[in-house]
C-alpha cells in the first residue's frame, strides 16, 4: 500500500510525519496480557493528566490545530485518540474488544497519536491518497453512522474515504476474521519519536496479533 499526501498539509502541518505498517495478523479476542498492558497504560494516562489539559498533550493539541486550520470545531468533532484519552481520564472505562483494536488503542494511549486501523483487504486499490473531506463524501463511521466529514483530514480509497482521525469508516473496519493490517500512524506534530512508536507498534502486533510479513514504510508532506 502506497500513501500519497495531497500538498495542503505541507503549509498545514509541515513537521507531520506518517507511520504506516502492513502485516498479516491472526486477529483473536484480547489476550490478559494485552489488557493488562492497556489497563495499566491508562492508569498513568489518568495520573499525568486532568481531564481539562489532555488538549495541550502535544499529539493532541496537533490534531486539534490542525482541524481548526481546516474550518473543523475539534470540540464538536472529537480526535479518536482524545476522546479514548478523555474517556480514560473520567473513569468511564475502555470496551474490551480484539487484539488488533485493543493494541490500537494501547498505541493511541502511549503516543496521543491519531490512528487508523483497517483492514486491508477491504481496501479498494493499491494506493490511498490523505486528502480532506467534502460535503459531498458519503461516510459511515464505526457505531457513529453517517458523519459530517467535510473540513476533517481524510484518507481515500479508489472508492472514496476510509479513515479520519474522528474515526474509521464502516466499510474497512477491523473484525475478528481480519488478517491483513494497515495501520497509519498520523503525527501532525511530534510527541513521541516515530520510530519509537514503530517499534511499539511491531511489538505488540507480534506480541498480540502473531504478525507476519511486516513492512514498515514513513511519508512526509
């Protein structure tokens, strides 16, 4: 899979960088181990912040800059990563999903990193293209229905859009039964060194989800 990024975000964000990792998992329910890692990860989310300065974790406060820059209220329309921090940080608790997810989350934890997970052979193509929504885009979010895309970073398919920090579409979502993995890690502004969460990433894919056949790829604006 190749990630072209459109030339917008070299004057939006010109410091992102993306982490992109492909393997073949064997997807299962969340092993202890791997609910422990993430039960743990939010207990010192929760003691290093309050519930009022996680917008100034600098991952977050980047995706926040970023959708303002393109006409999005990030109070309206929520990061993924900082509502999952948000969620932690109130003590409403995480849903106990699947590896693959669950390690997802745990990456979005540590990192504060916008990130997609999908599923790759869902994907129409060889290529995505990270745009930015229209009002004319059709998506469906995960258990969120049609969402208002317009305004929100946004990574395309040959069919249309797939994924956005707020949240993936229903159409390349991760299930049990999912073997081939994308995950795009989007740093509009660096918090943790990419290649640090690369490796975190590696580790628990092989760790979690016996990943195969890795392939590590990083794209700039």
């Amino acid at each position: 899979m190749q990630i072209i990024i459109d030339d917008r975000y070299k004057a939006l964000c010109p410091a992102m960088e993306i982490g992109s990792i492909e393997c073949r998992i064997a997807n299962c329910p969340t092993p202890d181990a791997l609910w422990a890692e993430l039960t743990e990860a939010s207990a010192q989310l929760a003691s290093r912040y309050e519930l009022l300065a996680i917008n100034r974790r600098p991952a977050i406060a980047a995706t926040r800059a970023l959708y303002k820059a393109l006409g999005k209220d990030p109070n309206r329309y929520r990061g993924a990563s900082e509502a999952l921090c948000r969620r932690i940080i109130r003590g409403l608790g995480l849903y106990r999903l699947t590896a693959a997810v669950d390690l997802i989350n745990l990456l979005s934890v540590v990192t504060g990193y916008a990130i997609s997970g999908i599923d790759a052979d869902k994907v129409a193509g060889d290529r995505l293209t990270l745009s930015v929504g229209t009002a004319a885009d059709e998506y469906y979010g995960i258990g969120r229905g049609r969402l208002n895309v317009e305004g929100l970073p946004m990574y395309r398919d040959a069919i249309g859009g797939i994924a956005t920090p707020t949240s993936d579409e229903e159409r390349i979502k991760i299930e049990l039964g999912t073997t081939h993995l994308l995950i795009n890690i989007n740093a509009f502004a660096p918090e943790e060194p990419m290649e640090q969460a690369i490796a975190l990433a590696e580790r628990l894919l092989r760790d979690y989800a016996s990943a195969t056949e890795i392939e590590i790829k990083t794209y700039r604006p």
